[in-house]
C-alpha cells in the first residue's frame, strides 16, 4: 500500500475524472483538415484576464509524460483527461470551422495522449454548432478509444434541453459513451459575467452559473426520462450547490411542472436520484456530507484539475481521503467507482 507525500494511504486505485492538457489552437493546427487548418478565431472575453497570474500558478500538461509524472505524484491509477483551449470551441461561430477544429483535437489527444500510455483516457470535443456531424464526431471517438464526449457549457446556440440535441443523446446512448458538461470562463455574456473587470470574480461566479444554466434546461426537458442510460457528467462546478437546486426545481415543478415541463413526470430530484448522472465533489465542499445525503455517494467523483491554475493536486486529493465526515465506503466510490461508472470502464 503506497502512500502520498502528505502519509494519506491509497486503500485503492484512485482514478481521477477531469484533469485538463494545456492544448492550444497551435498545437491542433497540424491535425485539422482542409481549408481550416489556418483559421483564426477568438473565443471571447474569458481569454482577456492573466488567469494564472504571470505564470505563477498551475503548471504545464502538453504530453503524455506530463500526466504520467503526474499520476505518480498523487499515486493514481488513472485519469480522463479534458482540454483546456478546446473548452471554448463551442464559440466558433462558423460551424464549418468548428467541426474542423474539433475533429482536429480530437485526432491530436489520440497522437499525443492515447498512442502513449492506455493510463490516460480523453473525452472528445464534438461539434455541438452542428449536431450531425457532433453525431459522426463521437462515433469516431468511440471507435478511437476515447470514453466520451464534452458538451461545452457555454455554446453558441440553445441551452442544452433543447430538442435539437436530443439526436445527439440518442446516439450517445445507443453507443454507450458519457457525455460530460464542463463550465468554463470562455462567453462571459452567456450568463452576465461580462461586466466584471476582475477574474476572481468572473472565475467565482461562471462555473456554477454556467452549470445551473444547463443543468436546469437539461432536467426540465425531461432528458433523464427519455434517456434513462444516458450517462451524463456535470464537470468542475462543485456538488453542494445541488441540494438548494434541486429544493428550488422541486417547488418550481409542484407548482408548474404539468404545463412547462410536460416530459417531466416526477419532481427533479426523483429524476437525478434515478439518472446515471454524476457530479463533481470538490474536496474542500464543507457541505459535502449534505450532498451525500442529498444525492447519494454513488453521483459524487474526485478530480483533479490538474495542470489549470487553481488546481490543489495532490492535496485535495488527500483532503478526500483524510475526511471524517465522509465513510470509507462513500470514499471509494468517489475517488475511484463513480469515475468508472462514468465513463464506462471496468471496475475490476
């Protein structure tokens, strides 16, 4: 049994559900086919701040030797890997472009990444602009390995309980990938950040905003009832927000639900209890213990973050593990199951 730098001891393989790679546009440019292979775009406010302070926080993840000395850093088994430029590709406005590019990441992770080690798993960038070819985007990620695909939180379009997605979800059920919703700090007028000159503020406000924004529309359209294995991850926006949520869609639904949400057939947190549906436990949530009450430890997963700039890897790692509040039981199922329930891998 080894231990980690601060004496926490890894009873198990701790799999972690969303780290990132420090992607560029640079870096993919050589993938992307076509016409495309030289277009220029700008994703938006979120890239006007110096986010990571002159350099001075987070660190560097441009291949897989990175992620692997990461690995062993935290003594982790394993860990699904998002990018970070290709967070905001669901603002390219042309959606041409956009499928271009995304095919293009997702043909450099396989490169970069999957080739290198079979420790390391990516989730897919997919063309939301377009949902035909998001549909072909993901079945050539499955069939490249990848476990599944990411749905931008902040997009060009409509909010993601819109029916135009719903082909999309099918497929994904039908081929037995995840989908995943990440938050991020690209289209700040998405949710009304745009008027904040600092990041601390934008950073603090974006992520849940930006979560609860498609987190509502998804349980509303009644996506949980009409996809029922549909595996959905809601990334890096914490999970103790869910409890006031969820209490708040519940009221909403009593009162209105059989006219506004018809395809809804039980209060919002019946649908999430029965949903494969998992959601991000931050490590230092002090009102953790409530969503595991709340939601159940078999929603909740550990991630790390790393390399992004306000990742505290290995700590907060540690920090899980060293918690009270939380059983060893409930531990296991957040640092190692629930991830693989996720995204569809073996728990042996």
């Amino acid at each position: 049994m080894r231990k980690n730098l601060m004496g926490v001891d890894r009873p198990f393989g701790v799999v972690d559900a969303d780290g990132h790679i420090s992607d560029t546009i640079e870096d993919v440019r050589p993938f992307i086919d076509g016409q495309y292979r030289d277009y220029r775009f700008r994703l938006g406010a979120g890239d006007g701040f110096d986010t990571n302070m002159g350099g001075r926080l987070g660190a560097v993840a441009k291949n897989a030797d990175h992620w692997l000395e990461a690995l062993e850093l935290g003594r982790m088994e394993r860990a699904v890997l998002y990018p970070t430029g290709g967070l905001g590709y669901g603002l390219v406005a042309d959606s041409d472009a956009a499928v271009a590019i995304c095919g293009g990441y997702n043909r450099y992770f396989d490169e970069t990444f999957h080739k290198q080690t079979d420790r390391l798993h990516g989730v897919a960038c997919l063309p939301i602009q377009n949902i035909d070819e998001a549909i072909n985007e993901l079945r050539s990620a499955k069939k490249m390995g990848f476990v599944a695909g990411m749905l931008p939180a902040m997009a060009h379009g409509a909010v993601l309980g819109d029916d135009r997605y719903f082909p999309l979800y099918e497929e994904a059920e039908r081929l037995g990938i995840a989908l995943a919703v990440h938050s991020a700090t690209q289209g700040l007028d998405q949710v009304g950040a745009d008027a904040y000159d600092k990041f601390i503020a934008v950073h603090t406000y974006t992520f849940p905003a930006s979560m609860m924004r498609q987190f509502t529309s998804v349980v509303f359209a009644g996506v949980a009832e009409r996809f029922p294995h549909l595996r959905l991850g809601w990334m890096e926006s914490g999970c103790t927000w869910l409890p006031f949520w969820l209490d708040r869609m519940d009221s909403e639904w009593a009162k209105r639900g059989d006219v506004e949400a018809p395809r809804l057939s039980m209060r919002p947190s019946e649908a999430i209890r029965q949903a494969p549906w998992y959601f991000h436990a931050e490590a230092d949530e002090s009102q953790l213990p409530i969503a595991v009450d709340v939601l159940g430890a078999d929603k909740l997963f550990y991630a790390s973050d790393w390399p992004h700039w306000d990742h505290e890897y290995p700590v907060s790692l540690d920090e899980v593990l060293n918690r009270g509040d939380v059983s060893s039981d409930d531990k296991r199922l957040i640092a190692r199951e629930n991830a693989l329930k996720l995204y569809g891998m073996p728990l042996g």
